[in-house]
C-alpha cells in the first residue's frame, strides 16, 4: 500500500515546501516574521496578490495536466493535449467572441463563451480524427496543431479588424501577474472538474481501450467519450479565461507520469496532477527570479522546457514501439 | 440464443442476407468461410456491436435490443482483434475491468475473488503485475480470455481468437476453448479461419458463403469434401485423424 502512494505523498510533500517558499518570491520583500507580527502591508500583499497567485498556478497545473491525461486517453493518443488538440486556440476564439458581441461582459460571461466554443472545437477536432484513420501516431497532433492554427488565424484576423489585439494580446500568452483578488476566483472551477474525472476515472480508461471493448463491458462509449472531452474542454477554457494560453504542460506532464506509473487511471491522476502542479509552479518562481524586479510570462518559460521535453518524448517514442499501426476500428486513433 | 432472417448492408451491398440459425446452449460453435462471406458480421450483430439492418436475434427470451447494455455484459461477452493493446496497464488490471458490469470500478470482495480466479485458470499469477504491453502475443491473448472469464458470461463470443499466434499459440488456444465449454459450462461462439482447428475443437459448424448460411450442423455432417469445395471454390481431400475429420486442401 505504501509503496503505491510514495509517489504520490513525495510529490505532495514538495509541493507543499514550494508553494510556500513561492509566497515569499516578488517585488516587494517580506519575511515569515513580518507577517506572523501582524505587519499590516506584508499581510495586504500576501492575501491580495501572493495567495491567489498560487492558488490560481496550482489550478493551471493540476486542470492542464489532468486535461491532456484525459484527452490522451479518450483518444488513445499520446500526442494529443488542450495544445495539440485545438482547445486552447478555440477557448481563445470564444473570448474574443464575448468581447466582439457583449463588451462589457464580466469575467463569467467570457468563461462561458470560452466553455462552448472549447468545447466545440475539441469535438469536432476528435469527430475529425476519427473519421479519417491515420496510419502514423504524430499525425493527429500534426492535424490539431494545424486545425489549431487555422482557429488561431480567425482569432487573429478578427482581432485586427475590430480592433481588439490589445485587449486580446493578454489571452494569448499565458502569464500570472495580473492575477490577484478578484479576478482568478473562476480557475477554482477545476478543482470540481478534476474530482469529476477521477469519478469516472475508470470509464475513461475502459473507452480508452476501444469501442468493441467499452460496448463489450455495457460502457456507452460515445457518452462517456463527450463526457470526458467535455470535462478536459471546461477545465481548459476556465485556465485560459484567467492566465491565457499555457502550452506543453497538458502534452508533457501525463506523458512523463505514465512513463513510470503505467495508464491505469485511478493510480496516476493524483500524480499527474500534483506533478502538474509543481512543474507550474517552479517554472513561475523561475519566471519571477530570473530577471527580478521584472517578470517572465510563464508561457515563455514553460515553452522552452516544455518542447525540449516534447523533442525529447518525440524521439524516444519515435525510436520505440509507438509505430506499430493498429486496425482501423472505432476511436479516434492515429 | 436463436437467431432469425439477420440482414446487414453496407452501402447497396448486401454483406448478410436472411441468415437464420440456432446456438446449442453449452457447445462450441465455429462460424467458417470464406473472406467477405459475412461471418464476423454476423458474430458483430449477435454481440451488439454491429447494428443489424433487419431480423430478430432472440437472447434469453427477447430480442438483443431489447436488453439493458450492462445487463447483457453480465450474460454475454465479446473479444474482437481490435482491442487496443499499447496501453501501459497490468495484467491483473485488465482482468479486473472484466469485473466492470458488476462493480462499475469499485471492486469488492466477490470481485477480487474472480479476478484471482481467472488469474489462476489461465496461469498468469506470475506475471499478473507486468504490463501487457511488454508480453508476447500469446499471453496477451491469455490476458484476454482471463478477462473474459472474470466477466462471468455464459456466453462467449470470440473474433478470430488464433490470428497472429504461431502453432503452439494457436492450439493452445483451442484447447483453452474447449475447457471454457467443457469445464466451466460456456457457450462458446468462434469466427475460424482454420477449418482443422474447427473441425477438432468445435461441436457444430456454421459455414457461410456470400452472406448466407451454405451449412449448419454437426462437424461431421458440415465437413465433407463435397461441402468444403463447394463453400470455398478449391478442391479437398478429408482423412480421419483421431476420430475427428482432417481436411487437406491444395
């Protein structure tokens, strides 16, 4: 028993040190003593700006992690991710939406747009890949990336035609520095969305092993394939309503926890999202230490680990057995 | 299980036409034929996952259709080629979602009992904490029925269950068929290429020949020479080898 939550607690544990050592990282310098004593403005800036900053990076690691563990398994694809699998780009289209027909919406309402046009995008890019059966794996992230870039490219004219690149810019590049009272409350929505996978944790991982084999166990394979594209397509969308476009995370994370943990569902989504959200948290504290007083979007630097890592995935798996072409049946396999 | 006027089309081509037969209860059936003659179609729409276009397949007193999906899971199960094998899970992981229709994940007692016991039938306590990913085919395909085992069905429903295992494999997996029957009182229910492993394991044969059944009966009666050249177009020659008959073709 101890033996299969080591991992887990290990992870836990580190989190735990780095998510309070973060809290003392910033602008403005304050120690554990100033805020045990009652300092007035070390407490201000902690409860204001420092704990929702972690709050709100620790719900980005856990929801983008979990979100690509799901997709990846629904899909039978160990490439596909919110990046590769075209839900970020349409989150971001969403807001753009809100903000061409409600201009004055509130942070809700755009969360909302970003909901249904994430979840949209996602089903359509799943429903495509399995129409069209593809003999090599890197295909299908190929087609996400591209049919990614192609919503990408309608966001980006429609904000040069109305005018809205400045308001939009912040949602492109995913950064935590604005994030502070009152404006990140909405990430919290991953917690539930995160407890919902682990839910039907198993169901995804029946779907996961085919449509012959989930009709066999009485699993309804379509319902529980929307569902779980749902999940990951709500959790995605309410990250990038509050910090903007985070990459790789949800491509690297499950993929390096599955290496050791194996795909069984219920044993490694605790891990990938504690790994998830140390992974966050410490490329953040980079961000803010590298060039201090002024800050790196974490986008940047999750960027440059995160396609190191992917070259890296990329190579081994491409040396390894993930050639081997399945027969076409149901899934959206690649 | 009886099953009446089966049709399927795919397109304007009619792959199943009218097939119309019975499964004996607690006997091993070989469907056989030709490629293209309908055979795992029809294994498809006796076991739900191929809708059928018209026909009835009664099932325990009502039609397929008619049953609850998770129900049927319990009484009827199905392994096709198709499964998708590079997932990283345990051999006993597998075999615990045969358990799935009962506990829906949450595994009690009763479950862990089964599991073990399909474990041990199929001989894979040692390697019940290896990842199937990392075993040869054949005891991949063990996995497989040990899965099917623990799904506790009385009926068994096995797509082409010797494709890509070598001879030992294959007949290995045959006799494994017929302890399913023989021992713990299955129906078993067979797509065959190989018409000798039919005609030695099974206890009636059903051939098919452009959508339609050309033969049922008892392997005796289906394999004769004049039968087998005229549902697969070459010529054969039958001897008799442990009492069971051997078709040679050439």
């Amino acid at each position: 028993m101890f033996q299969r939550v080591r991992s887990t607690l290990l992870l836990a544990a580190v989190l735990v040190l780095c998510s309070v050592l973060s809290l003392f990282i910033g602008v403005v310098n304050f120690s554990v003593s100033d805020v045990l004593n009652g300092n007035w403005e070390a407490l201000e800036i902690l409860v204001l700006s420092r704990l929702p900053r972690l709050l709100a990076i620790l719900c980005t690691g856990m929801g983008m992690s979990v979100a690509g563990l799901i997709m990846q398994q629904l899909c039978m694809n160990k490439f596909v991710s919110p990046t590769t699998g075209a839900t970020i780009s349409s989150a971001q289209l969403g807001i753009l939406f809100a903000f061409l027909f409600m201009p004055g919406s509130t942070l809700w309402v755009r969360a909302g747009f970003a909901f249904v046009s994430a979840i949209a995008g996602t089903w359509i890019f799943v429903a495509f890949i399995q129409r069209i059966q593809f003999k090599d794996v890197v295909m299908v992230p190929l087609v996400g990336i591209m049919f990614g870039n192609v919503i990408g490219g309608i966001t980006n004219y429609l904000a040069y035609k109305y005018e809205m690149t400045q308001a939009l810019s912040s949602w492109l590049v995913g950064h935590f520095s604005l994030v502070m009272k009152g404006r990140y409350e909405l990430v919290i929505l991953v917690v539930p969305l995160v407890l919902a996978a682990f839910l039907f944790a198993n169901h995804f991982n029946i779907v996961g092993m085919g449509k012959d084999f989930s009709k066999n166990l009485g699993v309804p394979y379509n319902a529980v394939l929307f569902l779980g594209l749902t999940i990951a397509a709500m959790i995605t969308a309410s990250i990038v309503v509050v910090a903007g476009s985070i990459s790789y995370i949800g491509l690297i994370v499950p993929n390096l926890v599955t290496m050791f943990k194996g795909d069984k569902l219920r044993g490694t989504l605790a891990d990938t999202a504690l790994f998830g959200a140390l992974f966050v948290l410490v490329c953040d504290m980079l961000g803010r230490v590298v060039i201090a007083p002024y800050e790196l979007p974490i986008e940047l630097i999750v960027g440059i680990l995160g396609s190191l890592i992917f070259i890296g995935l990329l190579w081994m798996r491409l040396n390894g057995k993930a050639r081997i072409v399945r027969k076409p049946e149901g899934g959206c396999r690649g | 299980m009886l099953i009446q006027q089966l049709t399927k089309h795919y397109g304007a081509k009619r792959v199943v036409d009218e097939v119309s037969f019975e499964i004996p209860k607690g006997k091993v059936l070989s469907l056989i034929g030709p490629n293209g003659a309908g055979k795992s179609t029809v294994m498809g729409m006796i076991s739900r996952l191929v809708a059928k276009d018209a026909g009835l397949v009664h099932f325990e007193g009502k039609d397929l259709a008619q049953w609850n999906s998770r129900d049927l899971s319990k009484r009827l199960a199905i392994l096709t080629q198709s499964n998708n094998i590079q997932m990283k899970l345990t051999v006993r992981e597998l075999v615990s979602f045969g358990r799935f229709p009962y506990s829906q994940g949450r595994l009690q007692e009763e479950d862990r009992q089964k599991v073990d016991e399909a474990l041990a039938y199929m001989e894979l306590e040692v390697i019940a904490d290896q990842f199937i990913d990392e075993l040869s085919g054949g005891q991949r395909q063990r996995a497989m029925i040990a899965m099917v085992i623990a799904q506790d069905t009385d009926y068994i429903l096995l797509d082409e269950p010797t494709n890509n295992l070598d001879i030992y494999h294959a007949s290995n997996m045959m006799k494994i068929v017929r302890r399913l029957c023989d021992e713990l009182g299955k129906t078993v229910i067979l797509v065959l290429h190989e018409i000798n492993y039919a005609a030695f394991y099974s206890d009636y044969i059903c051939a098919f020949v452009n959508g339609r059944v050309a033969q049922f009966g008892t392997v005796e009666d289906v394999i004769s020479k004049e039968n087998l050249s005229a549902i697969y177009g070459v010529d054969f020659e039958i001897q008799q080898v442990a009492g069971r008959p051997l078709s040679i073709y050439y």
